[in-house]
C-alpha cells in the first residue's frame, strides 16, 4: 500500500463548504474516470493479482482531532507522533478496497487528508496523477490529464521472451547486522540537501573525470550508500544492494501514452560489496548506477514483464535499501480549494527503505528520511555534515 498524508492550513471562511463534504463529493466523481480504483483485487487463473471492476467503491472515513496541528509535531519527521491517525487502518479488512481515504479535521480549522492506495493498482507517477485530477474536479475544473486505462499495452508477450536476468541474489549476512537491528531501536531521522550542497557533491565525484555529467538522483543516492555502508561497520566482503525504480512511460517504443494509470516502473537493483563502495571514489559508485538507468530501454521492460509473469518466489531481500524518490513527484501541487498542502508526504518510512522528499518554497532541496539503528544513525549523522 502507498499511504500518504497531505496537510491544510485553515484558509476558507466557516460559510463555505465543508472540506470533508467537498472532497468526497469530488472523489465520487473522480472516480468515474478512475474506475479501476472502485473495483477490488482477485486472482486468476495463473494465480496473478488481477483488479476486478466491480465497482464496489472506494472507502471515505471522517474524523476529527481534539488538537491542532502543530501539536502533532513536526511532519517532516518520519516518526512524527500522531501520522499514523490520520490514515485509517483497513488490515484485517476481507476484500479490502483499492483506495482509503480519510479527511481529520482539527481544532486550528486545518484539515488533513490521509490515503492508502493498493500498489497493485498503481506506481507513484499515476497516484500522483490520481490526486492531482480529484483536487480539480473538486474544485470544479476539468481534468488537465485523463487517465489512460488500457494496460494492455504492457502485457506479456507470447511466447515469453526474457532477454535479461531480473533475479535478486541472495545475500549472506556476514557482518551479523541482522541482530544489531533486533538488539538496537530504530531511529529515524530527516536531513536536507540544499541545492547548494547537492551541486556541491555532484562537482566533487566529477572532479577525477570518470563522470562526464551525474544527476541529483544518482549523486544522493550514491552518497547514502556510502554513508549507510559505512555507518553499519560491515565486512568488507558484505555484499550490499539498494533497489530503485526508473519510470518506464519514456522507455518504451512507442512511449505509453499520457496518463497511462497503472504500473509502469520497472525495479532496478545496484548491487557491491562494502569494500567496493568504501575503497573507491564516489563517482564509480555513481557511474554502477548509472548504467543501471541505462538497461531501462524497451526490450528490457518487455523482458521484465515477461519473466514476473510467471515468477511468484519471493527471496528475504537482506542488505537491501529500497529507495523512493518522490522528490520527483509532485504530490505537493495537490489543491482541493484551500491552496497547495502545508505538508506532504509518507505516513512512515520502514526500516530498509530510504525516502527522497522534496523540499523548501521552490522544491530544489532534498529531504533524505531513513532509518538505522541507534548507533549507526550516530555514525551516518558525522559522514552526512550537512
């Protein structure tokens, strides 16, 4: 699930229609064009997650907050005491709906909107299309950019034809850092990456010419693995991964069309060994990842569908950092009438994932929120120096 919280400052007068009211109304509206999210999951035959267009409906809760927001504390802490509320719990649920949504009212006149969409259903590029579309049919606009629904386009092919290798190899714990995390609290932490320290960096790792251009994406990303690596004191020979998603719209021959709403990222995995990572520059780490972005082309995606098709195992991923950068994504541009939200982002960041958040007035800035244990986020805070 993709669970998301957007924050509203109190900017409309008591006369008006009430957010709550607004929003649900816009959501039944919204979703006669983003039908797939009323419907449910099943599975078929080859025992593959399918949606059904049942039409069932989305779930709407209501609730109110006998707080204002600043005593939630600061959102941009991934362990920020109170988010959790604000997106309404369906596990346990028998057939539980694609989409949740929940507005919370507070005692300052804000309001916030919590969502738990299934990701079966979607990638972050379509959920953020999604909610882009519903704030302006709430506020009585037409659609900028209707969703484009035929997942046909993406397949798989027959016969199967996987080109490439997309099995994840198994990782031996080496370094015993699998009981550091069960003897140690997690601690989580944000740091922001001006657009000052990020150029910064990217001059750095082209300065001994094995790079001839690096994007924010591929510097930071880098950069935290070093940093992680390093933090966590693991054997040398510790092999060490970090998975990211590259959009495949782009990719594709012809491109998927605008708006296509469903899944179309595919999963890329970096793999090295600590001693690699730590031995060498900056910029060859940067440079492993950059040719991972180049697989991404249309015989790799098609490779990809084909081979997930029909391969169901699922190996424990340790070692493995997830990363999702949002800071791509614009969630924050979400505007259901009161103005862009105040806060926007993740209801919690799991303790092997990594987040990239937009941040500051003009989104330039990066918010790195991550998790470790207690003494190797001590560690990661003095390599960080920020």
């Amino acid at each position: 699930m993709i669970h998301t919280v957007y924050c509203f400052n109190k900017t409309f007068d008591s006369e008006l229609l009430d957010a709550a009211q607004a929003i649900r109304e816009g959501l039944a509206k919204v979703l006669v064009y983003y039908y797939p999210l009323a419907g449910r999951v099943a599975m078929n035959e080859k025992n593959r997650f399918i949606i059904n267009c049942t039409g069932e409906g989305a779930l709407f809760v209501e609730a109110k907050a006998d707080c204002t927001m600043e005593e939630i504390n600061d959102f941009m802490k991934p362990d920020c005491v109170g988010l959790g509320k604000l997106v309404y719990d369906i596990n346990g649920v028998q057939n539980p709906p694609l989409l949740v949504a929940q507005v919370t009212k507070f005692k300052c006149g804000g309001f916030s909107l919590g969502l738990s969409v299934d990701h079966i259903a979607v990638d972050g590029i379509s959920a953020m299309e999604f909610v882009n579309s519903w704030g302006e049919i709430t506020r009585g606009l037409p659609i900028s950019n209707p969703p484009f629904l035929d997942r046909t386009l993406l397949k798989a092919q027959i016969p199967p034809s996987v080109k490439f290798s997309h099995t994840l190899e198994h990782i031996i714990d080496m370094s015993n850092t699998m009981a550091l995390l069960k003897e140690e609290t997690l601690v989580n932490r944000s740091f922001v990456f001006r657009l000052e320290k990020l150029e910064q960096l990217k001059k750095e790792a082209m300065e001994d010419g094995v790079l001839k251009k690096c994007t924010n994406f591929e510097t930071l990303t880098a950069f935290m693995w070093r940093a992680q690596t390093k933090s966590l004191r693991l054997h040398p020979d510790q092999q060490v991964r970090v998975l990211f998603t590259v959009d495949g719209r782009s990719k594709l021959h012809p491109p998927l069309p605008k708006g296509y709403f469903g899944n179309a990222a595919m999963l890329m995995s970096c793999q090295s060994s600590a001693r690699e990572i730590l031995d060498n520059p900056l910029s060859l780490t940067i440079q492993k990842i950059q040719e991972k972005i180049k697989m991404v082309t249309d015989d790799y995606i098609r490779s990809g569908i084909d081979f997930f098709e029909e391969q169901h195992e699922r190996k424990p991923l340790t070692y493995t950092i997830f990363l999702n950068a949002w800071s791509r994504l614009a969630f924050h541009s979400a505007d259901f009438g009161w103005g862009e939200p105040i806060y926007s982002g993740p209801l919690h960041v799991a303790k092997n994932m990594a987040l990239f958040l937009p941040h500051g007035k003009e989104r330039k800035d990066i918010n790195l929120l991550l998790g470790l244990p207690a003494s190797a986020m001590k560690i990661f805070e003095e390599l960080i120096d920020i």
